[in-house]
C-alpha cells in the first residue's frame, strides 16, 4: 500500500567520511554542475530545477502539492512547522552530482534540509508523494532528534498517504487508513520480514537488506509493517503519543520511550497490533 517500498528511494543520514565531505557545501553548490539554476520558492520551500527540463511543466503542481501537505501536516498533527528546505528536481541521474554514488540506484534522499529528487517517471502526483516523504525525515531530524530507522519511515509514510488520500477528496480516517495497510502488513509479517520489535533495533542498510554501495535494496513489506504499526497507534492512542514517541528515540531505547509516551508496555501493543491484523 506504500507508495515508497517499491521506489528506490534512500534516506542518507550517515556515510563515510568522504560522502560527508562531499554534502558539505552550500546549498547553492549541492550540484556540482555550474549551470544555473531556476527557482521556485513556496511559504515552506524552495525548489531548485532547470527551465529546459521536464518537471519545469508540473513543478507549480509539484510545489503545491508539498506546501498544502506541509500545512495539512502543522494541522494534523498539531505542531507549527517552520522548516524550509532546499528540493533539487532533475530529469535524470547522469549529471556530476551522481558520479560518487555511480552504482546506487537512488531516486531521492535527504539530508539536512536539502533533497534531490529525480524526476524519472514524470508523474508529479507520485513525486509530491516521495518528496513529501522525504521532507518528513527532515522534519523528525530537526524536530524530535529521531534515530530509529523503522519509527521515521513507519511514520513518515503513515503521514504520507494519509495526506494522498486526503488530497484526492478522501477523507479516510486513522482507522480506515489501519484498515486499508491491513492486508499488507500481515504478508509481511507471515513473509518473515520482521515484527516492529525487531525492525525497530535495525540500523539503516539493515533495515533496507542493503548497504550503501549495493545497487538494490530487499526491502519486502517492511515499510507497511511499520506504517501499519504506526496507524494502530494513532487509531488507538491519538498522533501526540505516536509524535511523542519519536523524540529522542533510538534503536536501543524505543521500548522505554514508547512507555513513556503511550502509557502501556510496548510488548503488550504488539500483541494487541498482531492480533488486529489477523495474525494467529
């Protein structure tokens, strides 16, 4: 049900150091390439692209798509989003900002407010989705200090296609949105692809099956069991627990601070979760 599991899409919140070295330029310099850019700045961001290029035709429906997403989000989940980062669209992955990462099939990957997204299939609707995806993570690594692979995409995409749907005129509720991962997370689940237990004491390329010089990613259903998870909770305890739980949450500790921030044992709400998605 994801619209991210089946894209290449990865998050880079750690590399080597060279890697390091090579995002520690301006936002300006991002893209090695000197041609210049055009821009197209919204309330909450400022999108970088090329007027010869094809997403300059959709970008205004991109842009629009992503700012209305943002707001819906501020009011959703009930805190202020100040936020405005950088969103560089290309046409394709042959120009010299992909020449370090000249094996690895990314689509788009944030990292300390700055996204690249390359706009390969030239369906805006699906981008804004992707792009909106990614702006999440900017916004739980500035905002809550997360550091739990599984809790940031569980949530991220949770957000993410609530607000698709919402978007399209369907006002789904939490419930209904629980309803409709249902069927996926339990093929997860019986695929062996790991209860949220487990998922959620997975680094990054172990979370994917992956690591950062492999071409492919064996992702399975990982991300609708955690976004599955993750609607449970808002369904049962509201989003200010589930927003709760992210802040300052690790790999290492997310079984005390979900006590902390939902008020039951997390064992207990995985139980329960397993049996609502028909799990026996």
């Amino acid at each position: 049900m994801s619209f991210f599991n089946k894209k290449n899409i990865f998050i880079i919140y750690y590399a080597a150091s060279f890697l390091l070295m090579y995002f520690c330029f301006s936002c300006s310099s991002l893209v090695l390439n000197t041609q210049p850019f055009d821009v197209l700045e919204t309330p909450h961001f400022t999108f970088f692209y090329r007027e010869d290029s094809s997403v300059s035709n959709d970008l205004k429906k991109i842009a629009k798509y992503c700012e209305n997403g943002i707001k819906w989000i501020s009011m959703y989940a009930g805190f202020e989003i100040a936020l405005k980062p950088d969103v560089y669209i290309f046409d394709n992955t042959s120009g010299s900002f992909r020449e370090p990462f000249s094996s690895i099939q990314l689509e788009s990957h944030s990292i300390n407010g700055a996204i690249v997204y390359y706009y390969i299939k030239q369906d805006y609707l699906t981008s804004a989705s992707v792009i909106l995806h990614e702006v999440m993570h900017v916004i739980q690594d500035f905002y809550f200090n997360l550091d739990n692979t599984a809790l940031a995409e569980g949530f991220a995409s949770f957000l993410s296609l609530k607000f698709y749907y919402y978007y399209l005129g369907y006002s789904h509720s939490d419930a209904e949105i629980f309803n409709l991962l249902r069927p996926f997370a339990l093929q997860g689940i019986l695929a062996d692809d790991g209860m949220p237990e487990y998922l959620l004491k997975l680094s990054l390329p172990d979370f994917n099956r992956t690591n950062i010089f492999e071409n492919n990613r064996k992702i399975g259903l990982r991300y609708e069991i955690m976004e599955s998870f993750v609607a449970y909770l808002v369904k049962n305890y509201g989003i200010e627990s589930v927003i709760q739980w992210q802040n300052g949450t690790t790999t290492s500790n997310f079984k005390d601070k979900f006590y902390k921030s939902v008020g039951i044992s997390f064992d207990e709400s995985q139980k329960n979760w397993l049996t609502e998605i028909g799990y026996h």
